[in-house]
C-alpha cells in the first residue's frame, strides 16, 4: 500500500447491491455524504429508483468517464463486478461492505462518516493483481478478459468430468480429471480456491494459484507459479469458463486458454491498517464452543 495524499474527488459514482433491500438506504446515507462534501454524485443503475435531487444515474461507460472514484455498496462479488470496467481507468474502488465477508471491502454502512475525509484525497491506494484470459487462436490470442479473483474452467451441462492439460509457459505440469480448476491471484485465493482446498496468499504477493476441484487423484494439489508464467489449460472436451464468477462461457472440445498476469491492476481506497488475515481470524474462524 502506497500513496497517502491524492487530489480531492470531484465526482463519485456510486454502486449498490439491488438484490439487497438494505443496500439502498446505505447508498442514499453514502450521496448524502458525497453532497456534503461538495462531490458530484452519480449513480450506476438501469432500474427504475426514486428521482433524487442530487444524484444523477449513469451508464456504467458514463459512470467510468467522469468518475474519480468509485464507491461499491455490497458484497465481494459486488466489488468484482466493478472491478473489471474500472481497473482500464485507473479508478480507486472505495468498498462499504454488505455482505458476509468483505475480504476487499473498507467501510461498514455505520462508518460512512469517513467518506468526506476520503473525498478530500486522504487515503492511500491497494493496488492488487489482476489476470488475462485468452482463447489461443492459430497467430493469436482472443482476449477474454481480466479478472481481480480467478479464472475458472468447469464440466459443462452434460455433467462428464472434465479431462483437461495444465501447462506453464512450454512446460507440462499436470493432466487433470476433475469437476473443474481455478486458476487465481492472491485476492482470489481466499474465494473459490481456498472453499476447494487451495492456499491462502497474501494480497501484496504476487503469483498465479492453480487449484482443482474435486480431482481424481491424489496427486492433485494447489501449485502456486510466478506471476511471469503463461498459464494453459487445454480442454480435452467441452467444458464452461467464468470470469470472477460472471456468465459462463461455453468452450468447445479442443480449446485453449491461456491466463496471464493482467497489464491493469484493481486499486482499492484504504484509511485503515487491517489487513486479510484480519478478516481470516474475525470471519474466517469457528467460533468456540461455550465452555471450552
């Protein structure tokens, strides 16, 4: 983490989880502090909400063109979704967590007092990894693309178990039989990678986590590689691909995708010291049974 003084915000647009009811009335406390901080707020949303007299709603093209900052009201998959379109731009995400976890997350709803301090630069930059994926094409690649959490390869609808080649750059690594394999950055190897087994790596590390799901064999491990690899996964029948969750893509026998390190990176806006392996023991952890 870097950067502790940056140039105030003139325009925020905010983002807010629509499947949660409570997640409106946090967004209308979070504009409210944006207009008392003399910031023009927009909102991202194609629903039909209430007229407000001092939001404007956005595209999400509009919102990434005149937005200095980002402010994302939901979960970790929230976060995600924005991450992709604002990551190209260079735009700081400043996250109030709603949902269970918020491993990305900075301000809960009963902290969005702190929004005005922010809004006047002071706040410091975690910029995190992200990673590209390719369909390899005969002389090139097809960008899929970029990803702050993982790149997974799933057994389509017909349910038959995935038979797929790992490679890393020109090297052979393993032959897979398994329900599916994620391929993650450090963010993401608490997601998807860690619920199958995987690492956990700090955000500040730098390195691609390949973790199978449900494999046949007991050779299947997590590898961890250098964030310098070229990852390929050869698909040995039809199978799905998703992108940090997103909609899947359908992949037909014989394709191959590459991931890679990502030239963009997701810059998170941060005011406290926490780190992830404070949400680990706080959220992460069973709590103990009474009387032991």
């Amino acid at each position: 983490m870097m950067d502790i003084q940056h140039p105030p915000v003139r325009c925020a647009t905010l983002f807010y989880n629509r499947r949660r009811d409570e997640a409106y009335p946090v967004m209308l406390r979070a504009a409210e502090q944006l207009r008392l901080s003399g910031v023009e707020a927009l909102l991202c949303s194609d629903s039909d909400l209430p007229a407000q007299p001092f939001v404007r709603r956005v595209t999400m093209d509009e919102a990434m063109e005149h937005s200095d900052m980002a402010i994302v009201i939901g979960g970790d998959g929230s976060i995600l979704r924005v991450a992709a379109s604002a990551a190209p731009r260079d735009i700081p995400i400043l996250a109030v967590n709603m949902g269970h976890l918020g491993f990305m997350s900075e301000l809960e709803p009963t902290e969005l007092t702190q929004i005005p301090p922010i809004m006047q630069g002071r706040y410091r930059i975690d910029r995190r990894m992200m990673l590209e994926a390719s369909i390899v094409c005969p002389g090139s690649n097809v960008s899929l693309g970029h990803v702050l959490n993982d790149v997974v390869i799933n057994r389509s609808h017909s349910g038959r178990i995935l038979d797929l080649d790992v490679y890393a750059d020109d090297e052979h690594v393993l032959h897979l039989h398994a329900d599916g394999v994620i391929v993650a950055t450090p963010t993401g190897s608490t997601a998807y990678s860690l619920s199958a087994g995987g690492p956990i790596i700090e955000p500040a590390a730098e390195a691609i986590v390949i973790t199978p799901i449900c494999a046949h064999g007991l050779y299947a491990k997590s590898l961890v590689f250098s964030h310098k690899r070229r990852i390929l996964l050869c698909v040995r029948h039809e199978a799905q691909l998703s992108l940090d969750g997103q909609e899947l893509i359908a992949l037909p026998q014989g394709d191959t995708i590459a991931v890679t390190r990502s030239p963009y990176v997701t810059s998170l806006a941060r005011i406290y010291n926490k780190s992830v392996f404070d949400v680990i023991r706080n959220k992460l952890t069973y709590p103990a049974r009474p009387g032991i």
